[in-house]
C-alpha cells in the first residue's frame, strides 16, 4: 500500500487532467443553446452514477472557448458541492464532448499506474468521503476547493492489485444494476396486473 495524494493519480500527459469547471460568469444561461455541446450540471453528477434526466447546451464557439473545461467520454467528474460534497460519476459516451459547469473537477486517470475504475471507486468509498466531508467547508451546503481536494491522501495498492479489487467492484456493481433494473420491471409489470384484476379501482361506477 502507497500514500498519494489524490492528484498524484492524475495522468501527467493529458493536458488538464485535474481541473474545476469554468468561473460561472463564463459560463451564463445567456450562452444556453437548443443543441450544441452539452453542459454537465451538478444535478447530473450522481453519487457512483450519471443521472441523464436534464439536459442544456451551449454552442460549439463556447466550448472552444472553454476548452480547459471540456470533459469527455469515460473522464471521472467529482462535485465541487454536496450532497454529498465530492461524490464522482463516470462521464457517458452519449457525446463526444461536454462543458463542465464551475462545480465540475475533471480527473483523467493515469492507467499506466493506477486502474482508473479502483482510483473512481476509491473516491466514492466511505473513507474518502469522509476525508471531503471534514475538509469541505460551509454549514447548509458543502463546499471543497480543487486544492484541498487534489492535496487530500490515498492509501493505494499497486496496479496489479488495484485491478483485482476493481474487477470484483465492478461485478458486483454491474449486478447491483441489473437486479435494480429487473425489480423496475417487476413492479411495472405488478402495476399493470393490479390495474387488470381491479379495472373498477378508479370509480368507474
């Protein structure tokens, strides 16, 4: 086991590889578009999960512009903000790029010496959130500034092991999922019976 710093596990090679989101006066609803690049908000950086559900853009010219805060395709991006404060998702391959929002933290993992799906669920892990969790600061809402976040420690294995937790990790996650999506199912599939065997439940008569 080897002490890091969380920046430490960044790729050194990628330009930006560890960096926040835009100053939010750069980034306005003034430069919202209908279609274009889409903008990460907060509200789609789940805990361990992308959350789809909204979606804003802004336009090829701004995402040039903002260059240093794109994002793209299987790039880890942490919260800035709770709750909880430094919760990370997996970036979707549904676009070919994305802008940050300023409460984003891009981290490009280098796989050359870390197993980007250990280092992504060692942030999500409860010890680490916890060190977020002291070091954030603010009552109602959490809050950590990308260099306490890049500064706080890491107890990480070597690459070998590191690969070996991560594949039993993302076992169990893919299972995790697929049990998640087949009671969805079943409880779809429940609702649609109980409407069948009581039709009058609604007052029809």
């Amino acid at each position: 086991m080897g002490g890091k710093k969380l920046i430490d596990t960044a790729d050194k090679k990628v330009k930006w590889s560890f960096i926040g989101g835009p100053f939010g006066s750069n980034l306005k609803s003034s430069d919202y578009v209908d279609n274009g690049i889409r903008i990460i908000q907060l509200k789609n950086i789940g805990d361990a999960k992308f959350i789809g559900d909204y979606q804003i853009f802004t336009s090829e010219e701004k995402a040039d512009e903002l260059l240093s805060n794109n994002i793209y395709p299987g790039d880890i991006i942490l919260s800035k903000m709770g709750d909880p404060v430094g919760r990370a998702c997996l970036i979707p391959d549904t676009h070919k790029r994305y802008v940050m929002c300023s409460d984003g933290i891009r981290l490009v993992v280098d796989e050359k010496s870390n197993s980007k799906y250990f280092i992504y669920s060692l942030i999500n892990f409860i010890q680490f959130r916890s060190l977020v969790e002291k070091t954030a600061t603010g009552s109602t809402r959490k809050r950590i500034g990308l260099d306490e976040l890049k500064s706080l420690p890491m107890l990480v294995p070597k690459k070998k092991e590191q690969q070996k937790i991560a594949s039993c990790l993302s076992f169990l996650d893919d299972l995790i999922t697929a049990q998640t999506q087949k009671l969805a199912t079943l409880k779809t599939h429940k609702k649609g019976l109980m409407q069948q065997l009581f039709p009058l439940a609604d007052g029809e008569e």
